[in-house]
C-alpha cells in the first residue's frame, strides 16, 4: 500500500494551536492531530472519509484540551 493524500494544516483549538495531519492508506483516512508546541499527539482516528477522519480527530482533541490547565511562567 501506498500513501496518497497527505496534507498538513495548523489550525487554533480551544486557544491552542495544533497540527492536523491526514492521509488516505488503502480505503481508509487516517488522522492525527498534535500540540504544535511540544509535539504532543492528542488523538488519532481512521474513517472511510477525509471529513469523518478530521471530525473525530478534531472532536477528540478539542475534549482534552479544555481539560487543559495553562500555567502562567513563573518570572526569576
């Protein structure tokens, strides 16, 4: 099998900033969706259609990051 549809896109979720990689493997869409920042991976998901696969990877991601607590940085 080969990948064909890779894209990559940045978009701004629950005030953070994430990175949304999709691509097609045989007849199935694969998601994932990361923290730009560290490069964390907050889900990944497959479907039979580009959409659903974002959808649910978006949809995923956005329930842990409100969940998120931000800590202001501590000044020395």
């Amino acid at each position: 099998m080969r990948v064909e549809g890779f894209t990559e896109r940045n978009l701004q979720l629950a005030g953070w900033e994430i990175v949304l990689t999709t691509y097609r493997l045989g007849d199935l869409y694969h998601c994932k969706a990361d923290n730009a920042a560290p490069g964390a991976t907050l889900a990944r998901t497959s479907a039979p259609s580009k959409e659903e696969a974002e959808e649910k990877a978006i949809r995923r991601a956005e329930e842990l990051l409100l969940r998120t607590k931000r800590r202001s940085a501590s000044k020395p």
